[in-house]
C-alpha cells in the first residue's frame, strides 16, 4: 500500500497518541520537572563533586554498572549464538527461561544471590555483578539474538573456504553486522545496572551505597529532599550522556533466515552447545530453587509455616490487584502510542513519540517516585498514599517496554492486506478489527504479561509510595529483610518464592501459548 491509502485508512493517527501524551505529562515529566526545580541554586547540586563519600558512591555506582555490563556482554554473546543460530529439542524452552531473570523482581534476585554467596560474600560488589549479570542476560539474548538470526550464512561459509579461522569469521564478519545490536544492549544493561535499587539494596549493603539507594535514603530517612533531587539529576546526566555515545547506530536490513540444525554439525560442537544451553538452563533456575529451599529450611526442619502467613497473601493479593490495573493502563495508553508510531508517515513524529515514550527508562523508578512525593503533596493535587497512584507510577515503568512490543509488530503487518479489505468494502474500522487486531493479540498478550510482572516486582518508587495497610508483596519483602530474627528472613525469602514463582508462570504460559499458535498459524 502506498503512503496515500495508509493516510486515508489512519488519517486520525496523531490522535493516538493525546491519551498517552497527557498521561506522560502529567505522570512523568511534571515531577521530574518538580525534583529537577528542587536542585536548582542549592549548594546540595555541587556537594556530589566535593563531598568525598558522595564521589565514591558515584564512583562505586559508575564502575560496577561497567564491569557488570561487560560480564553480561561476555555471557550473553555466546548465548546468543547457541539459542540464535542453531535449532535443537528444548531450544524455545530454554529461550524462555533465559527470559525469566529479566521479569523476576530485582529484590528477589538480590535475596537468591544472597543465599547462593559464601558468608564472606553475601554483600558487595561480587554477588551485585552477579546478580546484574543473572537479571540482563535476557536484553542480550533477545537483542543481539534476534539480529543474529537474520544473519546470511554465505559469507561465513565463504570466508571459511578461503581459509579464514572461527575467530577471524566472527570479527571481520560476524561482529560488525552485530555491533549495532550489541551496542545497543550494552547501552540497556548499563542503564538498568546504572540505576539499580532492589538488588543494590540487599546484595551492596550500606558499605557499598549505590546513586539509587542514596536517593531513596536521603528522601526517606533523612527528608533531605534537595539532595535527593540533586542526586537525580546526576543520575539523568550520567544515563543521558550513554545515550547520547550510543545514539544514531543503525543497523543493515536483512532478511529473515532459517535456523541450522544442530545435528548436522560435528560432534565436539554439538557437545559444547548441548552443554552450554544445558548450563544456560541450569544457571536460571538454580538460584530460584535454592531460594525455594531456604524458604522450607527452620531450626526444627523442613517446614512450610513461612507460607502460611496471613499478611503474605494479603500483601499478594494486592499486588495482583495493583497489578491487574497497572497492565490495563499500560496496555491503553502503550497500544496508542505503538499505533501512532507503526502508522505515522512522518519520520519525525515516530521519533517524538518515541523519545517521550522512552521517558520513563531514562527515569529510574525511585527518581520517579521521588517525583511524585515532591509533586503531588499539595492542593488537589494531594495524592500521596493513594493506591491508585501506586498502579500509576506501575504503570509509568512499563509503558516503554509495551510500546516497544507492539510498534514492530504492527509495522510488520502487510499493507496489501488492508489495501484488498478497502477494495472489497470494508470500512476502516473493519479493516483494522479484522487484520491489525488479529496480528496484533500475540504482541498484545506478551506486552500485557510484561507489564503485569514488571508491576508485581516493581520496588523502586513502592519504597518510597506505599503506605501502611497498602504494602504490596515486593515490599512487605523489603520490610521483612530489614527486621532482626530468623523467622522474619524466612518470611520474606518465602514472599520472595512466591513472587519469582508467580512471574515465571507468567512467563512461561504466555511463551507457550505464543509458540503454540505459531505452530498453528504456519500448519
């Protein structure tokens, strides 16, 4: 189809965007506005760069984010390959599973890799990189994998006829057709690792404070608001500065290309990759299963009494609640602005909406919860402690990983479809019903599982939003851990159980039914 007959069908394309532009506004650019203002002529702004313990934390903050980008670059890469390159039996189940870490709540990772590290190395900055590690392998899996799997054999084939070596291969052919890729989830991992809380919180301690956790303390416990917010706005120059080195990096177009299948390779490839997706597997679920463990494990034995808590499912319960409206909302607010993209002709609008939808990455949640305690404090503005706003800064978080999973699978819509539906009579609102929306309830289901767990785990701007008698399950497990006495810990790494397992049922099924009606689709 032509840009004219798309114009005609979507002439009301901007217009899909005004709901989510309001909600962006209102939600996310005016309290970060309010703590960017809160920074502004105070002394608090230039303390960072004087104050020798806030140097170090920024310091500590910055190098660990690099090493833990690396280690998940070095982890990732091979893994992609494996699961990108070649087809084997359990291949799509160990590709979901590599997706679990990703969906699991931070903290909860924080408290396995707690349990999985020697007594001298529960904290630090060892069980962090590991656990950065262990949480973004999936960004680089699925990054750099999909672009792997698009990749021509016929010019490694060819170089290797010439007598060039694996290694050679890979870096004068295979890696400059990746590097895009791999910059750019590089560029995610940093961020993520960047402005880290949950695991931070648990795994660094107060002897390794990173720039989240200092936020979160100087707003919540010490009330010194200014520093806070001046914080942010180092935390805002640092993300946008690594945005801004990895910007403009554009990737050639290749077609889509079947896998290869792993048993026509030689013997010792198959064993090395055999063994490699099995460790893959092993490494994602060991963690979660020694948490399992200790949460049945008491002085007396084996016991499940740490589940038996009233509060536990109370708290449960109300984050399936929260949750359940937080994913309608992001599913609202994000299929117009993936719609507003796919549909625009205008290359400058799809990057505006772009950019504002992205917003909420640059913002880590805790700033963005601080945000909302500077601006919504006051008038009728006066919405702290309410539980819908918890739902709304829920919903804030996901919105740009929902927009990122719908936009590229409604560009991938065939435009001959529509143009054919038009010429037989159908009206514009048919011709969407019966073809965007059919091939839009796959990406519809994974963005809606995404933003339902995303919210079941969030912790960042909960710590600082939730209010007694409205504690989700994510916080009650940070209230737990910070309270002396063996049964408390059982009870939260109990908590923590059931919401790593409730994520990866999530996870699972919606991975099942997407492949399952792949299947059928092509029989």
């Amino acid at each position: 189809m032509t840009a004219p007959h798309r114009v005609q069908i979507f002439k009301n394309t901007p217009w899909l965007f005004v709901p989510s532009c309001i909600f962006l506004s209102v939600f996310v650019m005016w309290p970060t506005l309010v703590v960017l203002s809160k920074s502004i002529d105070q002394d608090s702004l230039f303390r960072i760069v004087s104050d020798p313990q806030l140097r170090q934390m920024l310091w500590f903050t910055t190098w660990q984010a690099f090493l833990s980008t690396a280690g998940t670059l070095a982890v990732g890469i091979p893994a992609a390959l494996v699961l990108s390159r070649y087809s084997f039996r359990s291949r799509q189940l160990i590709r979901a599973l590599t997706f679990v870490p990703f969906v699991l709540p931070t903290v909860v990772v924080g408290i396995a890799f707690s349990l999985l590290s020697p007594a001298s190395y529960q904290s630090g900055p060892v069980p962090l990189i590991l656990a950065h590690i262990y949480l973004n392998l999936a960004v680089v899996v699925r990054v750099v994998g999909n672009r792997w799997e698009k990749l021509p054999t016929a010019f490694n084939d060819n170089a290797a006829v010439l007598g060039a070596t694996p290694f050679t291969n890979f870096r004068t052919i295979t890696f400059p057709l990746l590097r895009s890729s791999i910059i750019g989830a590089g560029s995610i991992v940093f961020i993520f690792c960047f402005s880290t809380y949950g695991a931070a919180r648990v795994l660094a301690g107060p002897r390794f404070p990173t720039i989240e956790t200092e936020i979160y303390r100087y707003a919540f416990f010490l009330g010194n608001m200014p520093q806070a917010s001046a914080l942010v706005v180092w935390q805002l120059f640092a993300i946008m500065l690594v945005l801004a080195l990895t910007y403009g990096q554009k990737d050639i177009y290749l077609a889509q290309r079947n896998l290869m299948p792993l048993v026509s390779e030689r013997k010792l490839k198959r064993i090395v990759f055999s063994g490699a997706a099995a460790l893959i597997a092993v490494g994602t679920l060991l963690p979660i299963a020694i948490l399992f463990i200790h949460s049945l494990q008491s002085s007396q034995g084996f016991t499940f009494s740490h589940w038996a808590t009233s509060d536990m499912w109370t708290s449960f319960l109300a984050s399936l609640g929260i949750a359940l409206f937080a994913t309608v909302m992001a599913l609202f607010f994000g299929t117009g602005s993936a719609l507003a993209i796919a549909y625009s002709t205008q290359a400058r609008y799809q990057k505006f909406v772009q950019a504002l939808t992205s917003l909420p990455i640059v913002i880590s949640a805790v700033a963005l919860g601080l945000g909302y305690l500077l601006a919504f404090r006051s008038g009728p503005m006066n919405w702290r402690g309410s539980l819908w706003l918890l739902a709304v800064v829920h919903c804030a978080v996901a919105l740009p990983f929902v927009v990122r999973i719908i936009a590229p699978a409604a560009r991938e819509i065939q435009p001959e479809l529509r143009e054919n539906a038009l010429l037989l009579g159908a009206s514009p609102w048919e011709v969407w019903k019966s073809i965007d929306l059919a091939f839009l309830l796959r990406p519809l289901a994974i963005a809606a599982s995404f933003a339902f767990t995303i919210s079941l785990g969030e912790f960042g701007a909960s710590s600082l939003l939730t209010r007694h008698g409205h504690e989700t399950l994510a916080m009650r497990i940070g209230q737990l851990l910070s309270r002396p006495g063996e049964q408390l810990q059982k009870q939260a790494i109990a908590s923590a159980c059931l919401l790593a397992f409730s994520c990866i049922a999530i996870a699972l099924i919606v991975e099942y039914v997407v492949q399952f009606n792949r299947r059928k689709g092509t029989q």
